[in-house]
C-alpha cells in the first residue's frame, strides 16, 4: 500500500487538471471503487436503524466515530504514514466536521422520528448538492457552471422540498430539517474529501479526518453513555451490527473506496454514480426494516435522480 501510495503519485494526479477526463485505465477501477462506495453508504440509513435499538441517538453517533477513529488510527500507524501538510488540514476539518461529526449525528437524530425511506428521498439530494459544491470550488480556476446546471440544481431541489412538504402535511419538522442541514455539511465534506483525494490517497484523507475527530468523540462517549443508558436486558444483535456496520463502513471502509474513485474519475462522475443510492436505500427499507414505501417517495427519487444526471451532463 505505501508503494502505491507513494510521493510521486500525488503529483502526477494533482498536475492533471479537475475537468480533464480520466485516462481510460483509470475510468473502469475507479468507477468500480466509486460505485461499491456508494453500495456501501446506501445501507447506512437501515444499519443507523438498527443502532437506535440499542444504543441512544448521541451514544450511537459518538461510538460510531469513536470506533472509526480507533480503526482509522490503527491503520495510519501501521502504514506509518506521515502528517499530512499544512496546507490539507483546513480541507480535512472540513471533512471531519462535515462526514464525520455533522452528517452523522443530524441524520441520527432525524431517524428517530423519520423513517428510512423517507429520509433517503430527501438524501437523494446530496449528489447534486455535492456537485453544486464543487462547482463553487472550481470557479478558482475560472470555470463557470453553465444555466442548464442551475436550472437542473434548482428543480431537484423544488422535487425534494415538494416531497418533505406533502409528507409532513405542509409542515416540515424538525426531522427534515435536520437531514436539509445534514446533507449541506456532508456535501462540503465529499467535495472537500475529492479534491484533497488528488493529492493524498483516498484511504489516508477519510483516515485522518476521523482521526482528527478522535477527541471530539471520545469526550461525547463519555458524555454520553451515562446520560443514555444502555437496554437493561441487554444488547441486540441488530443495535450492535448496526453500529458496527456504520463505524467499520459507513464512517471509514466506504469512504476508503468512495474517495480513491472521486480522485480516478472526478467528482461530477462520481456523483453521477450516487444517483442510486436512495433507490437502493429504499429498497433495504422495505426489504430489511418492514416499512412501507411512501407513495410519492418512487417518483420523487426518479425526479431527482433525472435532474442530477442532467447536471453531470451539463458540468461535463
């Protein structure tokens, strides 16, 4: 791993620029990597479900990145990868406040009260908003996203507002917006974590910024733990899969993947493969959870998902 990972590949990637397409080499294993990321986050929302048998929403969220710290600390020490530069840090707070502390503890709390099916329609908005981001980001360089990206940003975004406010009968809660503010902070975190992702290997950019986060959730276990009680009669099997499953995955494996293909194919290509993560969402809901599907929750995710691919297309 640290061969592959070593100094001379940073450059060669970073020389290239952010709208160059991917060599041909690198499209087919990235895409590959890019898409398991996504296979891996569409299971998050059912496995939080799962942890909240058990576990309280701020323990659930405090060990899920405190379990992910440890592992991501483990990894980096084995690998004896050095400090990142100076000049990383600030993407890689970013990163670490947004998918490591925000997102997580903001969808947590909102799946108390909102069911997995409908929360993942209204996560479906996160690639577009991923893609907004790194739009704003590339204007650095000069490049401009054109009226079809905004005109296409702005109907997905009437989609999924027209959705919250049918399903909460014109009154969106405190769920809703919780996971708006949600996939806000996690969007800076992708499009933080994909740019610094063509400098420093994917593995190594989700690593420390749950490393950086180690103190954080440390302090809120302890925090949290007494003021949440565990069940008297005991753990389930499910509470603790669940947590396991968004501490080893969800905080740090899928992100290992997720990263590493955004730096092979570019950010907007990867956010293209997002696109079905809330339809694979809401299948795991039904499937795994028994909930019913909402009515409006289908068409609304197809909506979303068309206005996104025709931002990729319009970013492209």
């Amino acid at each position: 791993m640290r061969e592959q990972d070593s100094a001379t590949t940073p450059v060669v990637v970073a020389a290239r620029p952010a709208t160059a397409p991917a060599p041909a080499s690198a499209s087919s294993p990235g895409t590959a990597q890019a898409a398991l990321g996504v296979l891996s986050f569409s299971f998050s929302f059912p496995a939080t479900a799962w942890a909240l048998t058990g576990f309280g929403p701020w323990t659930a969220t405090a060990l899920r990145g405190l379990l992910a710290g440890v592992l991501a600390a483990l990894c980096l020490a084995a690998a004896r990868v050095p400090l990142p530069e100076r000049r990383h840090w600030p993407g890689l707070l970013v990163v670490s406040a947004g998918c490591v502390l925000g997102f997580p503890l903001l969808t947590t709390l909102a799946l108390r009260t909102s069911s997995t099916a409908h929360s993942a329609v209204v996560i479906g908005l996160l690639p577009l908003a991923t893609a907004a981001f790194a739009a704003v980001r590339s204007r650095r360089d000069g490049r401009r996203p054109s009226r079809l990206f905004w005109g296409a940003a702005l109907a997905g975004a009437a989609a999924v507002l027209g959705f919250t406010l049918v399903q909460s009968h014109g009154r969106p809660g405190p769920a809703d917006l919780c996971l708006f503010a949600a996939l806000l902070v996690c969007a800076a975190g992708y499009a933080e974590g994909g740019r610094i992702s063509r400098e420093l290997p994917g593995w190594q950019v989700i690593g420390w910024a749950v490393a950086a986060a180690l103190p954080v959730t440390a302090l809120a276990t302890a925090l949290a733990l007494p003021a949440e009680p565990l069940p008297a009669g005991g753990l389930g099997a499910k509470a603790v899969a669940g947590l396991l499953y968004t501490a080893a995955v969800s905080q740090f494996g899928g992100f290992v993947v997720w990263y590493r293909g955004m730096a092979l194919i570019g950010v907007p290509r990867a956010s293209q493969l997002q696109l079905a993560q809330p339809l694979v969402t809401l299948v795991w809901s039904v499937l795994l959870l028994g909930e019913e599907l909402p009515a409006a929750a289908p068409v609304t995710a197809v909506v979303v998902l068309l206005c996104i691919a025709l931002t990729q297309r319009a970013r492209a």
